[in-house]
C-alpha cells in the first residue's frame, strides 16, 4: 500500500494546523453565516458555493487563483460572475438567488431532492461505485450550519493546501502539483466519509 492511501483526513489535517477540526467533530456555534469571502487578504475569489463545494478547490479556480494575466482568469467561484460577464448556469446556483439564502442548508427545502442529485452525482475515478468529489459537499453543509461560514472556509483553505510545500490543490489531484508529495485526495476523503455516519450524507 502507497504511502498516500495511508494518510487520513485527520492526520492530514494535523500535519497542516494544529487548530484545524477532525473528520467527526462538528462545530458547535450554531450560527448559519451569510456569504463568506476568501479567508486570503484582498482576494477577489469567492470560494464558498451554495451547494457546499468548496470552489477554492474547483481546478479552474485554482488554475485562476495562480494566473498571472486577467485573460487566464477562468472563474472567481460559483456565487460571482465569471470574466466576461458570463454567470454560471448551474441550477441549483439559480435555486438558492432565487429564494435568497447563502448556502441550501439554510433554506426551508433542505435537502432537496436536486440538491441530493449533485451530491451523489460524481463518481470516484479508482471505484465508479463509490461517490466522487461532489459528495464532501454534503457533509460541508453541515459543517457550515453547524459552525459557519467563515470558519469552514478557513478549514477548507488549509485541507485543500499542500502540507510540505502549501501548494493549492484540486479535486482531481491525487499528488501535490508542485512538489508531488501524498496528498489527501477527494476521491479518498469520500471514501472516508462513507464510513461514517455523519451529517448530511
């Protein structure tokens, strides 16, 4: 067995801060923020979806995030329109503008059944049995719930950074782009989050 398939979510989260929250600690503050910013000073990315996707892990927001021209901007994050003037189509975006709320969790339908259909709709690229990328979102609604916006965002920006080299990586990263270190993947975390009966899954 890999070296990577044996790094875990929390272990993985120890390395990077020792105030990041465990896989199955949620936090208890129980305020539902309104819409959060980048936890990164003067950025002009909005990294939290209304879906639950973290975009800061989204790789054209990543691949943006390190462009050095305005033209190689693909996207700010699914809440901003894009470059362009080009607003993302995504239904369940229109959904959650129309009935005025920041995150699906805070709205009075939740979980519907579309916002369901995203979640379980990716699948793992080792096991196409198995849920995907898309399938953390469900759990980070909760976690935004439970313990807010901006406090996720802060966990999620360390999650999604390289432990050795603080490199931003994407869902579909299996190594650290820049220095190729084990990386906790999303296919893996979603595997870890199957095995446990958590909120939201």
């Amino acid at each position: 067995m890999s070296k990577k398939q044996h790094v875990t979510r929390r272990e993985f989260l120890h390395q990077s801060t020792s105030a990041a929250a465990g896989l199955v600690g949620l936090c208890a503050c129980g305020g539902v923020c309104g819409s959060a910013r980048a936890a990164v000073a003067g950025s002009k990315f909005q990294l939290d979806g209304y879906c639950g996707d973290y975009c800061g892990a989204c790789p054209n927001l990543v691949a943006s995030e390190g462009a050095t021209k305005h033209a190689d901007i693909k996207c700010y994050g699914c809440k901003l329109t894009r470059p362009g003037g080009k607003k993302p189509g995504c239904k369940i975006r229109a959904c959650a503008i129309q009935k005025g709320v920041q995150h699906c969790s805070a709205c009075k339908d939740y979980p519907c059944a579309k916002l369901r259909a995203y979640h379980t709709g990716s699948k793992s690229k080792v096991n196409k049995e198995k849920p995907g990328y898309t399938w953390l979102a469900a759990y980070n609604l909760e976690r935004i719930k439970a313990g807010g916006a901006e406090k996720w965002l802060a966990e999620q920006r360390t999650r999604w950074s390289c432990p050795k080299c603080q490199a931003h990586f994407s869902w579909k990263d299996e190594t650290c782009p820049k220095c190729h270190e084990p990386i906790l993947s999303a296919d893996q975390e979603a595997e870890q989050l199957t095995q446990h009966k958590l909120p939201g899954l």
